[in-house]
C-alpha cells in the first residue's frame, strides 16, 4: 500500500490565540507538515509563495489585507484553501459553493477535522482546478463563470458572531442599539449588554445598512431610529441623545449630514 501523502499547511489568522488554536489541532494529525504560519496579509503572500503549500487555513478577517484580499493577490496561484471567520457571512453565504471547507469561529475539534479530511480528499484527488476557477470568479463578481447555486452574499451584515469563553454569541443586528471603538476593537451595545469584537469601525460601516446605522463620530456608529435629540453643549460640540439616555458626541464634519438624516432640510 502506497504511503499517504503528507499534507504541507500554512496557517494564517492575524490573531495569536486563533493561530495557536489552528497549530495545536495539526499537532494531532498524521502525515502533516506545518510549513510556517502568518499574521498578516502581505506575510501570508510572501509566505505562500515561497513555500508553496498544499493547504492554506485562511482568517478571512484581518486588518489592512483581508483574506480575501490575499485570494485576490494570488489570483490562481492559491493552493487549497480553508477559510476561517468569525462572521459566517462571508464564508457560509458567499464561499460554501467554491471553497474546499471553511470553520466559522469557535470551532469544535470535530469540525476541524472534518474540514481537514475534505480538503485532503480534494488535494488527492487533483480536483482544484473548478473550485479555484469558481472562486476567482467570486471574488471577481462574475456572475456567468460562477457556479449558479452559490448563494449570494447579504449586502450588509445580519448578524455578528461574538467569541466569548468557551461559546460563541450570536448577535442580531438589528438589535444593536450603537456601537463605540475600544482600540483595536469595538464594543456592540445591545440594551445593558455590551459586546467586544475585533473589527474597525471602517470596516463595520462598510458592513451596516446605511438605511439603519450612521456612524456620527469617528469612535460611533448609531441607530438611527433611536436618535432622540441632538443636543449642543459647551464649546459647539454636539451630542446625539438615544432613547434609553445614552448620549454620544457627534463629529463636526458629520453633524450636517446627521441633521439631514434626521429630517432637517
């Protein structure tokens, strides 16, 4: 009987627990070979092409150069790929119909190795060449060459999945009351509840229906339909008030456009 073919990985995930938590479950896996890991984009670039590997696990998530970003990079260069997300969004919806497997976070040991064993089955058998097409295509927007039962991405976020110890919580957007920056992260505010994810406010205002969210400072983004009162204080500064009595300072340069939401004419 033939040896198995070890399987060369590179795990990319721009945060150090989600890494770990990657490398210690390959730890477990025969005929494996970690090839290296990465942090960020442009090192998961480099690093793909220097040392080829037959498996990538991909963080979709990450600052500056996203994953997908490093898809597009590589264009049909990229080996076998599994994503991992913290926002089933992006994999689940957009990604199920071209990508060898994805993990949404946090992911059980099980499901890991089942994403493991698919990809392998995938890489042995040479059957990459379809799902590379079909997510080039994807990422691309081409409707034509991309397979027609791939289901399509909600334009804006639905809902957000937050890790939390040992489980994670699934947050409803449509029950977040605002949101505020806490350094690398952000804080969703959901009644007296608050929440932290790792994301940038740029990258969540891309995200919210504009319809129902603005973001009114740089550190704020707000329900629109909670706005009770915008309120003047000292020194022309601006606060918006929301039902509930939280109140948030409104940016200069966003005070017009919030009046104008808010039905000013």
């Amino acid at each position: 009987m033939p040896a198995r073919r070890v399987l060369r990985i590179l795990v990319v995930d721009d945060e150090p627990l989600g890494r770990r938590r990657v490398l210690d479950l390959l730890a477990n896996e025969p005929d494996v070979e970690v090839v290296g890991s990465a942090a960020d984009g442009a090192a998961a670039v480099a690093a793909i092409r220097s040392s080829r590997p037959d498996l990538v696990f991909l963080d979709v998530q990450m600052p500056r150069m996203s994953g997908l970003d490093v898809l597009r990079e590589l264009g049909s260069a990229l080996p076998a790929t599994i994503f991992v997300t913290a926002f089933d969004e992006f994999a689940i919806q957009a990604f199920n119909a071209a990508a060898v497997d994805y993990l949404v976070k946090p992911f059980g040991d099980e499901r890991f190795e089942e994403a493991l064993r698919r990809a392998r089955r995938r890489i042995e058998a040479d059957s990459l060449g379809q799902l590379h097409e079909q997510l080039l295509a994807l990422l691309e927007g081409d409707p034509v060459a991309a397979p027609a039962a791939a289901p399509r991405e909600p334009r804006y976020l639905e809902r957000i999945a937050v890790q939390m110890k040992g489980r994670m919580r699934v947050v409803p957007v449509g029950k977040i009351d605002y949101i505020t920056a806490n350094g690398a992260y952000a804080e969703l505010h959901v009644g007296s509840d608050h929440y932290v994810i790792r994301e940038s406010m740029q990258q969540l205002e891309e995200r919210l229906d504009p319809e129902s969210f603005m973001r009114v400072h740089r550190s704020s983004i707000v329900r629109l339909e909670l706005v009770e009162a915008l309120l003047r204080s000292e020194g022309s500064e601006y606060e918006v008030q929301l039902k509930g009595g939280a109140r948030l300072r409104v940016g200069r340069s966003r005070r017009e456009a919030l009046e104008r939401r808010l039905g000013r004419t």
